[in-house]
C-alpha cells in the first residue's frame, strides 16, 4: 500500500467513490473528498475497521477468501437511440471457513450427549407412567440406559470424525439405535455387551475404513476436475486469493448483498461445482452432471466435499505466457494449454469478437492470460531479428554515399520498358557476357555523375507488393508520362503510390520525338495531380525524353543524380550484408534462385544468409550480367543461389554467423507473417479500423475512393477530407474514376486504406485480390452514406448499416426491341441469383448506369420469379430503354445490420 488519493483508491479496489467514502468516514477517518489522500496507516486502519465488519478478525485463521470474477456485456439504448455494448465486470468473493475437526467433534459430542439425556428422560417417564413412584426395576432401567447410552456415546466419539464428514444426520439414528426395548439379568448384559463390543469395534473399522475411501475418492475427484478445468474460468476449484486486504476488505463489504444468496446455497449443499458452472455448456455440462450424480449414489454431500477440496486447495499450473505483439487466437489457447473456445469466451467477455485464426493484439492478449491466472510474458516479435541487426550495425563500418535505387512507373504503353531499355544500352558496356544479358529484375549503370541502379520491374505490383512487406528498396521514382497520351489512369495510380510510400517522383515525359507530342499538356494534367514542375515552380523535376531517339535520357540520369545526391543515401561497405529479395523463382537444375538487392554491408559467397523465413549457405553471386562474382556491396543487385527455397519479393535479408540465431529468426519471421496476414485480412476492414481508433494510436483514416463519375469524385474526396479534426484525419489516399481494380486492392492494403466505391464495382480481378486478401469493399449509392460511414469510422461509433448484398448478376448478351416493353434483354446469370422483385442496377464497364426496378424476368416464353447462375433469361429493365449488349444487370438487397463493436 502507498499513499493514494480517495479516487484513486476506489479505482484499484474497484469501488464507487461515495462508498468509499462512507465506509472512510465509518472508520473514523477525516478525509471528505475525493481527492483528499489517506495515508498507508490510514488504510491499514480502513482495513481493520472493516475487518470488524465483516468479523474478518485476526483471529480466523480458518477461513479462505474465494474470489471469482465475471465479465458479460450488456445492451443498453444510448440517448441517440443506437444501442450500446458496456462491459460488465462483477467480481465475487466468499469466505469459507475451513472446518475445525476438533471443535465439529465437541459440538457433534455435546448434541450427541443431550439428545441421548432426552431420550434416557423420555424413556424413563414413559416406563414409569401411571405409577408416579419410582420402582426398583424402573431405577435399575434407568440406570441401564444412562449405561448403554454411555457406551452409545464412546462409539460416536471414536466415529465422529468419519460421521461428520460423511453423514451429518447419523448422530441422530446412532441415537435412536441405542434405546433399548428389554431387561437382561447382570450375566447377559456382561455377555451381550463383549459380543456388542467386539462388533462395534469391527463395524466400527469398516466404517472408519470406508469413510476414508470415500473421502479420498472425492478428493481424486476434486483433483481430476481442477487438472480437466485448469484455466477454465467457469471452473469449480476457485483460486485462493491473496490480494491486498484492503481491496479484500472493501470489495466484500460492496458485494455483501450478492454473497449472501450464493451463502444460502452453500448452506444448503446446493452451491455444488457442478451447479455453479454453466449447464449449457455442452460435453462441458453433462460431465459435470455426471460427476455430481455419482457423488450422490456414493451418498456424499458434494459441499461436504467441497470442504475437502478446499482444506489442500489443488494447485493449479500457473504458465508463463509469451505474447508476441500479436498473438493468433488458437495459438494463445495453446500456450496456456486450454480449448480455444475459453479464450474466444473470454474475448467476447471483453467485448472482442474473435475467430480462432484471427491475431489479435498483445495488450488484449495479456488480457486474457491474466484472466485465466496465468502470468503474461511479453516479447517482441522482432526482438531476436532487433539483436541480429544491431550487431550487423556495430559491426559496420565508416558510412559512404551509396548509389540510388530507382523505380520506373507510368501507364501502359508510355514507354517503361523501352527507356530502360535505352539506358541500358546506352550505358551498359556491352559484350561484358558476351553480349548475353539476363534479366535478374535489377540492374545498374554508371553514370559521369556515379553508379545508378534501376528495379527493373516495371509495373505497380512490385513496387507495392515490396512496400506491402514493409520494404524499402526504392529511394527514387521515375514516372513515364507519354508527352502525346498525357496523364492516364495509371499514371494517377504510380502517383498515388510514390505519394503513400513517401518516395520522391521525377516525371520524364517519353515519345518526345513524336509529332503530336504536347509536353505542355502533360504538365498541365500533372498539375491538377499535385505534381507540379520545377519549371513552373514546383518541386519536382522533368525531363524531356525518347526512349527511341535517345533524347534527354542523360538529363533524366543527370536529373537522378541530383535528387540522389539531395537524399545523401548512405551506407556502409563492411560488416554483414543486409538487403532485399527482388525476385525469386526455382530452377530446375540450380534450385531456388533469389535476385537480391544488397542494401548495407558486403555479401560475399559462403554467407549464411537468412532471407524472409529459410536461411541457406550462399553458394554462387552472379550479377546482372550473367557473371559469377566473390562479392557485392551496396546498391548492388545480384543473384545469389543457395537458399532451400524461393523467398518472396519484399523479403529482407540478412547475412548472420550462427545457424541457431538464423533459425530462430526464421521461425519467428513465418510467425509474424502469419499473423500480420491474419491480422490484416481483420484490420482491412472498415468497423475493426474503427475499433483500433480507440486502442491504437491511428490519426488518420486512410481512403482509397472509387466513383462513377469525377464530379462526385472530386465532391466527395473535398467532403471527406473536410472530416479531418485535429485527433483524427482523413486521408484519401488513391482515387479515380471507373471500376475497382486489382491495382486500388494492392494500394488500399498496403496503405491499411479501406476501398470505398461508390457507384461502382470491383471488376474480376480487383474482387479476386480484395477476396485473397480478405479486404473488405463498401458500395455505396447515396452520398451521404458513405459520409456517414467514414464519419462514424472516424469517431469510433458505427451507425445500423443499411448492408447491400449483391444478390447476382447477369450479363446482357442479346439487346431486342419490343414494342411492348422497349428494351428486352437476353442475360446469362453469371453468378448468384437474379430475383424478379428485388431492386436492381445496370453496370457498364463497372460503372453504375441505372438503378430501378425489373419490368419483367421470363425464362423462355414464362414469367418466372428467379433464375440462377449458370442459366439463361430474358429481362426487361422498368423506365430504362438503354440497355446495351455487355451490360451487366445486379440484383442487390439492403439489409440493415446493427453493428457491435
Ligand atoms: P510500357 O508498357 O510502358 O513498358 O511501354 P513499352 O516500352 O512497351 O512501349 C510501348 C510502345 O511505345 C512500344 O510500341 C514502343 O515502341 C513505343 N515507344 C516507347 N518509347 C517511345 C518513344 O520514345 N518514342 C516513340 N515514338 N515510341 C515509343
């Protein structure tokens, strides 16, 4: 205990200030307010006052404090209507008071001795009824009496112990026995009593004999059940707590009211194990019920038994549990060696809806394993990388300036490959390989100005599949913008990229020998896309090339030069290498071939390297050209052969000594990745983005926005960005025009942006990624909406959702005319099921075009109410007399799904 503040004080035990303050007062303190402090004396005087209360005296040694604690959660209607989950934790305690043998035997003998008085008393009035004076015989009946009674009483001493325990009420009937209905003469008393007494004694073994093992079987019992429920929070064999006394003492005078029933039950013998836990609870239920039936047929009163159990509590395993900083549920179960559904139980307790495989976070998880009296151990997921790495640093060298790394992106066609091609040519010696190249995804020039490497990747998915994997491999990006096509949709995209990952652009407008090239047209589309031209006084620098003629390409590198120079990228010679996989395949004869992208120290042939999840012995380094070389340093790309099996794009990679280390990194590297996918495929969407608002330190919610038409477009980016408060801001990080493409999944999963469309739909490909990753696309169709939604996602709360579910969807393969109903269309269903009387949308090209209602739905010459996937039907589209051949007709359904967070 240490000096506190009332408040504080009610906080750590768990109880309202004004209460604590009456029972502060009650005791005789002088605090009044909340904030006034109490002393540790004065809490130690709290302590004994209540104490007192409670006859929680020094002097009961014999009691055990059981503490349990439950946490369900409730409904409740807030002000605003919505409803409201609030986590309701009650906490528990009950004080046992172990039984004194010695004290239960002496009030068991007093009871004995008075009941056999009475019955002696009784016995003799009734013999002597009707003669008012007491005969000879009746005083020698008496006195027989008195004697057998005497003897009964010898025997129920020596049995008590065994009597009490097993059969309360036995004194009674042990009683009743001995009232004796016939008179013997002195010799056949003398006989019958040896004969008695030599039964007694061998009954008396027996019993004692049996007694034991009963108790003994119980006290197996108790201990199967506390090994069966180790963990289980439900469980009858209840922890013996020794929390501070101050905290014991107040929160058993809070709970009083709650203990006093569950102190009846007891008494009753009713509050058995089994019936505390739960019966529901399926194979879990009917076990108990059977252990406590076959208490009953063995005649054993389970709260007797009880008492055994807890007079040598059943210790239970306490474990050490290590917590990465994500945890995957089932794997958490397994560490405390419990079913993985008492850990769901006791997430959803604490408000978190979880499945199995889902990863859920270090703090929650410690949580949980505190929850189930295990001790939380927590590690960090990269602690044994953190190390390798910083010893790689220490081991480094004097830091030089290292060549750049450069991305080449822009839309299709502009001409990616083919200016790296040209500056390929144009700068790479030939005939070093004898004029055969390889393309190992990476390659280098040298420029006048000094060494420049180039990712020769081209195309958005490698640059985002390496950022999606936390990798860094590129310090510049080179955006090809064709001078006569200008900005297109990928060019937007490359932009969108560059700008999530924080690299810098330089524009080089390609085609420029072309005659309907218009670089001042380029420029102008950059501008509105915030990249504005170092000549016209932005930020960023151009250059006019052609990936033909070969102009401007030297003021393009030149232009890199200088941006790399601006970065002062360094890095260090010596020590271990450290990098980056760029590509990676298996070859049939070499085995897993890795193209690496070697960022920091030297790599040489015979490293141990570790790259991604599988560590191999560097057998051969080639180089871009097909070359075999002893080393690489950095900046320098090269393909290294050795590793057991193909690493992943993205991977990093890591040259360590010792094989143990490798190894252990390894496997906490497959880990990770394990649960960051999991955790991911969580987290992409937009309610859990919402609920780690409240845990997590997430200022911003990032947006990548879809819609049908750039008017509403650019409305609803300036609306939502307007949203941004100084706690929370929204970012819309990728936008456009047009369906949701594979390229928006990859951007929104690797930015943790949530993909909104609106009017819109992802097409084949975009649903097919944002389904492999688990990412969650939101329709909308109303402005407002969408609003509303990102708006709650902001402030944490989240609104009934009005849910659509794409019913199906059928493609429009004929178009005919017919006076009746205008346009009628002959569909294939393509997926789902089309419905006749539910609303429905007309997609060109992924765009919504109309939204309404079905004339009619035939399949042949029937009107029919549904027709499935895979079949053919003809439609009509109510009030819409456009349809046109390729359009696709969606049949959708609002639901309205109250959220819970
Ligand atoms: P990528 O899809 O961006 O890699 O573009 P490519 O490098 O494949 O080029 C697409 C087309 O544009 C090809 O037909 C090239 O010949 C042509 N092209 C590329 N660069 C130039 C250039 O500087 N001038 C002209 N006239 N055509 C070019």
């Amino acid at each position: 205990m240490t000096d506190k503040s009332i408040q504080e004080l009610a906080v750590s035990v768990g109880l309202p200030v004004e209460k604590l303050l009456d029972q502060v007062r009650n005791a005789g303190l002088p605090q009044q307010k909340a904030d006034d402090k109490i002393s540790t004396e004065q809490q130690s005087t709290l302590v004994d006052h209540l104490k007192k209360i409670h006859g929680q005296g020094d002097g009961d040694a014999g009691k055990i404090t059981l503490k349990r604690k439950t946490t369900s959660t409730a409904k409740v209607a807030s002000t605003s209507g919505k409803a409201k989950t609030i986590n309701v934790e009650v906490r528990k305690k009950h004080t046992f008071t172990k039984p004194n043998p010695e004290q239960m035997k002496a009030e068991a003998l007093a009871k004995a001795e008075t009941q056999t008085r009475t019955l002696a008393d009784l016995k003799a009035r009734e013999t002597g009824d009707g003669k008012k004076t007491e005969q000879p015989e009746n005083k020698a009946k008496a006195t027989l009496d008195a004697m057998r009674a005497a003897q009964k009483k010898e025997t129920a001493k020596v049995t008590q112990k065994a009597e009490v325990v097993v059969k309360r009420r036995s004194t009674n009937k042990t009683i009743t026995k001995a009232t004796v209905k016939t008179i013997e003469t002195p010799e056949q008393k003398r006989i019958r009593e040896a004969e008695s007494a030599k039964l007694k004694a061998t009954e008396e073994a027996a019993r004692r004999k049996s007694a034991e093992e009963a108790q003994q079987r119980t006290l197996e019992q108790m201990r199967q059940m506390a090994t069966k429920y180790s963990g289980d929070e439900t469980a009858p064999v209840i922890r013996v707590v020794d929390d501070s006394p101050l905290a014991a003492g107040l929160v058993g005078q809070a709970y009083e009211d709650s203990f006093a029933k569950e102190d009846r039950e007891i008494k009753r013998g009713t509050n058995t194990p089994s019936t505390r836990a739960p019966k529901k609870g399926g194979r879990r239920g009917q076990e108990e019920q059977s252990f406590s039936q076959n208490q009953h047929k063995r005649g054993l009163k389970t709260s007797q038994a009880n008492k055994h159990g807890f007079e040598k509590p059943v210790k239970k395993q306490v474990y050490d549990v290590e917590i990465g900083e994500t945890i995957v549920v089932a794997d958490l179960a397994a560490k405390m060696a419990i079913k993985v559904r008492e850990v769901i139980k006791s997430l959803m307790k604490m408000g978190e809806l979880v499945t199995q495989n889902q990863a859920i976070e270090q703090s929650v998880a410690a949580l949980v394993v505190e929850e189930m009296g295990h001790n939380p151990v927590l590690v960090s997921d990269t602690q044994a990388e953190d190390n390798l790495l910083e010893a790689a640093e220490e081991a480094r060298g004097a830091q030089t300036t290292r060549p750049p790394v450069v991305t080449i992106m822009g839309h299709v066609d502009h001409g990616k490959t083919s200016l790296l091609d040209r500056i390929r040519r144009a700068k790479v010696a030939q005939g070093e390989a004898g004029g055969i190249t390889q393309h190992i995804g990476a390659y280098h020039v040298e420029t006048e100005k000094g060494i420049i490497t180039f990712l020769d990747t081209p195309g958005h998915a490698a640059f985002t599949a390496m950022r999606s994997r936390g990798a860094k491999a590129t310090d510049i990006v080179v955006l090809v913008v064709a001078a006569d096509d200008g900005v297109m949709p990928q060019t937007a995209e490359a932009i969108d990229h560059a700008r999530a990952a924080g690299t810098p652009i330089i524009v080089a407008i390609n085609k420029m020998d072309k005659e309907s090239a218009d670089p001042d047209r380029v420029l102008n589309e950059l501008t509105v896309k915030e990249i504005v031209p170092e000549q016209w006084g932005g930020d960023v620098p151009v250059a006019m090339v052609s990936a033909h003629s070969g102009q401007g390409i030297d003021e393009l590198l030149d232009l890199i030069s200088i941006q790399a120079e601006l970065l002062e990228l360094k890095a260090s010679e010596e020590g271990a290498a450290q990098g980056v996989v760029i590509e990676s395949r298996v070859d049939k004869d070499r085995g897993a071939v890795a193209s690496i992208l070697v960022q920091n120290g030297t790599l040489k042939v015979g490293d141990l390297v570790l790259a991604g999840g599988s560590y191999g012995r560097v057998r051969a380094i080639t180089d871009e050209n097909g070359q075999r070389i002893k080393s690489a340093g950095p900046s320098i790309p090269v393909e290294i052969l050795g590793l057991p099996e193909a690493p992943m794009a993205g991977d990093e990679v890591l040259v360590v000594n010792d094989e143990k280390k490798a190894r252990e990194v390894a496997d906490a590297r497959i880990a990770r990745e394990r649960e960051q996918r999991l955790e991911r495929q969580s987290a992409m969407r937009l309610e859990n983005i919402m609920a780690s608002m409240g845990k997590k330190d997430v200022p911003y919610v990032n947006v990548v926005l879809k819609t049908d038409v750039r008017g509403t477009l650019e409305a609803l980016t300036v609306a939502l960005s307007a949203l941004s408060t100084d706690e929370v801001r929204v970012r819309v990080i990728g936008s456009g025009v047009g369906a949701i493409t594979e390229s928006d999944v990859t951007l929104a999963e690797s930015s943790e942006a949530v993909l909104l469309g609106f009017n819109v739909r992802a097409d084949t490909t975009g649903r097919q990624k944002a389904d492999a990753d688990g990412m969650d696309i939101r329709y909308y169709s109303v402005i407002y909406e969408l609003i509303d939604d990102v708006k709650a996602a902001m402030s944490g709360k989240l609104a009934p959702e009005h849910r659509e579910t794409i019913l199906g969807v059928a493609q429009v393969r004929e178009v005919f005319h017919s006076s009746k109903f205008g346009a009628a269309a002959g569909c294939m269903v393509l997926e789902g099921m089309l419905h006749r009387n539910k609303p429905i949308r007309v997609l060109r090209d992924d765009v919504v075009v109309f939204q309404g209602e079905l004339e009619s739905l035939r399949r042949y010459k029937e009107v029919v109410d549904e027709v499935r996937a895979g079949m053919e039907c003809g439609l009509a589209v109510k009030g819409y007399k456009d349809i046109k051949v390729l359009d696709k007709i969606e049949v959708y359904d609002v639901q309205l799904i109250k959220r819970s967070l």
